[in-house]
C-alpha cells in the first residue's frame, strides 16, 4: 500500500534555504519514493515559494487563520513533485530573511506565522481539502511542530512524526500567546504546550507526536543528557521509546562532482587529479597564492555551535603548519570580524566570504583538500557529508552526525584503508589544533592522502538506508 506523507517545515531547497533542513526537506521526497511513500510538501507561501509553485490551484481558503485570511495553493515544483502553500500575504509576503528581517531581528509575529502553518498542516491531514488524504504527518523542527499538537487534540485518527533537526532551536514564546493559538484549555499543561511557564512550540510538538526522530544515533543519544537536550531531555527520556536517530543523507542530484555544473573541473574518485583545476579556483575565488600546500575551507554558520570562536584561536596555528584557510560564511558579527582580521593579517594564507552563496559552497568542496567542522554539538551536519562525496577530507569533532558519518584516520584505519577523515575529542584550541597537525601529516604522503579521498568518496553517504528506515517508521505507525 502507497503511504501518503504531509512533509510540513519551513524551509526546502531549492526554494528557501537557511540551512540544512532545508536540503534535508528538499530531498526526502524522492529518497522515499523507492519505498512506496508519496510525500506532499507544505511551505509557508513566501515569495520564493509562490513564484516557482507550477500551475497553482486555490484549494481551500480560511477566512480567518490565526487572524488572518489565507489560502492553500496547490502545484508541483518543476512539473513533478507535488507542493503545497500556504498564501497569506500578512505572514509570509515579506522583504527580507526567512525568519528575521533584512537587519537580523527575528520577526515578531514568528509565532504566529508559524502557528499558522502548522494549523494548516493539521486541517489539511484531517481532511479540510476535499480529495486529499494523509497517512502520516510528518513536521520538521519547532516551525512546524504546533501540527502534530493540534492533530492531537482534534483526536484526528492520522499518525504524526516530529523530526528534530536541531533542538537548540525551541520556539520558545510568551504565556499570553497561548489564547490566540486556539488550541482547547487541556493544552495548556505540563504535557501540553506550556513550557517553564511560557508556551513551547517544540515542545508541544514533542510530547503530541506519535514518533519522535532525529538525524543521528548519537545525537539521539545525546539530547537525553542536558548538556545537549537543552531542557528538554527529561521530555525526550521519558517519551524514549518512541524515539529513533535517523542518519541524513545527500541528495545525488544536487550533490555529484562528476555532474556538478559548479565545479570548472568534474571528476570521479578516478580521476582525482583533476581537482587540481578546482584547487586553483579556489585559491582565485578566495585571494591565496597558488601552491600544493592543503587548503582547509569553512562553509557554515558562524556561530557558537560551530566552534567557530575556537577555530579563530587556531589559525596562527593553521598558518604556521603550512596550511591555508578558505572560508564561506556568515552570522555572529563578532566573529565575522574576527575572520576578517584573520585575512588581513595572513594575505594569501586566509581567505573569507562573509555572506552566502550556493555555487561557491560546491566549488569549495570541490577543490580544498579539507573540510573543518569543529561543532560543539551536531545534530548530524551535511558539509561533512558533502566532503566525503567531494573528496574534500572531513575534520570534524566527535558529537552528534559528525561521529556516525566519519571513520577516523587512526593508524589502524589508515593501514586498513578503511578512515574517511579525522575526528577529534572535545572541541579545544589544543584538540582543534592537533587534528590541524594530523591532517597536515597526512596530506604530506599522497598515497595516503588519496586512499583518504577515496575511502570517503565509496563510503555510504546516500539516502537509501534512511529513506527506508523512514518509511519502515511509517508503516509501523500505521500497524500500531
Ligand atoms: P546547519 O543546518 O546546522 O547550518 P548543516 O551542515 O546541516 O548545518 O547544513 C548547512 C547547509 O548550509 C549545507 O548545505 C551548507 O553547504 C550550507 N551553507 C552553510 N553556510 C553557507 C554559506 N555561507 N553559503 C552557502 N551555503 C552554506
Ligand atoms: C540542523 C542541524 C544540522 C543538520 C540539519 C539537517 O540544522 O544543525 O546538524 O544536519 O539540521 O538535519
């Protein structure tokens, strides 16, 4: 039997993107195609998103969603996968960020905005639209996770999944905007949405959700700790059970250097040479002299959970190794200014681009010989996993995805030919710079080096275990 999915986030690539939810949301649906699961997407209706909507259909209108008109637009994204949006101009039609506005301040109505989504999500799973039908709702972080509440207390027979992308993000709100979510008294309770006397919009999500998932093993592991459940590992230890780590993977369409237009050289993992090209553009694109020496690059979020203030404390290091820094991000202002000082004093040696640009994060993996991830905790990170299917060797802390995707260059490893990059312990100017060392050592024997390349480039970074471990998922909440 086709199972039909409702996919409810608010982000999905290649419409909007902040991050990886968005990849994650963009690619679910064809990893669960193979296992007979039809997925149906729902997004809030911003610009972006109602201009690539194909042939969009009004289905269904609300007079009044949270206090506002809105209607639900049906289409497909390029003619084949089918999207819905949820259009309401006094939400979503806005200038600006996904979630801020274009000086960073989060709007102030977020709340609401996503509230309303999540109402929509949970009228359309019960049957609101005439000839529509879900099985499972799936709801993808705090922005989506009022859905599996209002299901619940509409006592609606249809299955709900809440997937945690990141649970250091919360939608955490004021009490007084418990009324205008219009969900019955009974929610407001320590099983409910109310949350350290305010409203919690993921936390409502978690405890109404028939499963529980997030995007590693060991992340799973880890939010029941509170160094990383951020309050919400009591919630997630006692609703244990249902609880399951799901690896993310890559989509090959988007992500493939033999097919990647971004890339001015394309290659296989035999024909590895020819990265070289993509080496010398790298170094172009970001201002270094030309040489072999390795090339680290940067492709994030500048931000505390990155470990990016500690990455900063290392690149004297960094410079003095022999090694050269090519970075790609923004976010924190304080350390965007620290990068920047850093390229100042090392002309040729470091490189950055403060902002964001799609093209330029392939043609980083693409060309630099390594990727440096030193997060402070990772729910289960993509640019690791961007880097295995590049050859673009992952140095990354051991927390979260980043420990259930990478195989550590270990001297066993290394003469198994089994280590796919190099992890480190605890994320510390000390241990950050010490994987530095090691990953320079390597790269200073080729043959060792390209095994490394290698090595990642066959190792599984695909959706097919997970798209089948989801939909495994989906069945049983069916059966139950
Ligand atoms: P997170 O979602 O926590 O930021 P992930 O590793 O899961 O971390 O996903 C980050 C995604 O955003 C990847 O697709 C990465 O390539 C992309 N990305 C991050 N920063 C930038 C940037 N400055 N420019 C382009 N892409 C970026
Ligand atoms: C979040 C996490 C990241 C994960 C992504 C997709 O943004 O921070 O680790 O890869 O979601 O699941």
């Amino acid at each position: 039997m086709t199972i039909s999915v409702l996919s409810v986030a608010s982000e999905a690539y290649p419409l909007v993107k902040t991050g990886g939810l968005a990849d994650v949301v963009g690619a679910l649906p064809a990893a669960l195609a193979p296992h007979d699961v039809a997925t149906t997407t729902l997004l809030p209706g911003y610009p972006a998103v109602l201009a690539a909507l194909n042939r969009p259909r009004a289905v269904h209108r609300w007079a009044d969603l949270l206090g506002t008109p809105a209607r639900l637009l049906a289409g497909t994204l390029d003619g084949a996968q089918p999207l819905l949006a949820l259009d309401a101009p006094a939400l979503f039609a806005r200038e600006g960020g996904l979630y801020a506005d274009a000086l960073g301040r989060d709007w102030e109505d977020n709340w609401r905005r996503f509230a309303a989504l999540s109402r929509a999500a949970a009228d359309l799973a019960t049957g609101a639209v005439k000839g529509r039908r879900f099985d499972v709702l799936h709801a993808h972080d705090w922005q989506a996770a009022l859905a599996p509440a209002y299901l619940r207390y509409a006592g609606a027979p249809v299955r709900s999944v809440m997937t945690v992308h990141n649970i250091a993000f919360q939608g955490r709100c004021d009490a007084a905007i418990f009324d205008a979510l219009g969900l019955p008294p009974e929610a407001w309770a320590i099983d409910g949405v109310e949350y350290y006397g305010g409203v919690g919009l993921l936390k409502g999500g978690l405890e109404a959700a028939d499963a529980i998932t997030t995007v590693s093993p060991t992340y799973a592991q880890e939010i029941l700790e509170p160094a990383f459940g951020m309050g919400l590992e009591g919630l997630i230890a006692a609703r244990r059970a249902r609880v399951h780590g799901i690896v993310n993977g890559i989509d090959p369409a988007v992500w493939n250097p033999a097919t990647d237009r971004a890339l001015p050289a394309r290659y296989t993992d035999r024909t590895l040479a020819k990265r070289v090209v993509n080496k010398r553009a790298v170094e172009a694109a970001f201002g270094l002299e030309e040489g072999d020496a390795p090339i680290f690059c940067v492709i994030s979020r500048l931000t505390w959970q990155k470990g990016m203030d500690v990455l900063a404390e290392c690149l004297d290091a960094l410079v003095a190794m022999g090694g050269r820094l090519a970075m790609l991000g923004s976010g924190d202002a304080a350390l965007e200014h620290a990068f920047r000082l850093a390229a100042d004093r090392y002309p040729g040696r470091v490189g950055v681009r403060i902002g964001y640009d799609e093209p330029l994060s392939h043609l980083l993996q693409g060309g630099s010989d390594a990727i440096l991830i030193p997060s402070r905790f990772e729910p289960c990170g993509l640019t690791q996993l961007y880097g295995l299917a590049y050859g673009c060797v992952p140095v990354v802390a051991r927390t979260g995805g980043l420990a259930d995707t990478v195989i550590d260059a270990n001297e066993a490893a290394l003469d198994a030919g089994v280590a796919t990059g190099v992890q480190f312990d605890g994320v510390t100017r000390e241990t950050l710079t010490a994987a530095i060392a090691r990953t320079v050592a390597i790269h200073r024997t080729p043959d060792r080096w390209t095994t490394l390349q290698r090595r990642g480039m066959r190792s599984d970074f695909s959706w097919a275990k997970s798209g089948e471990r989801y939909a495994r998922l989906y069945r049983e909440l069916l059966s139950a």
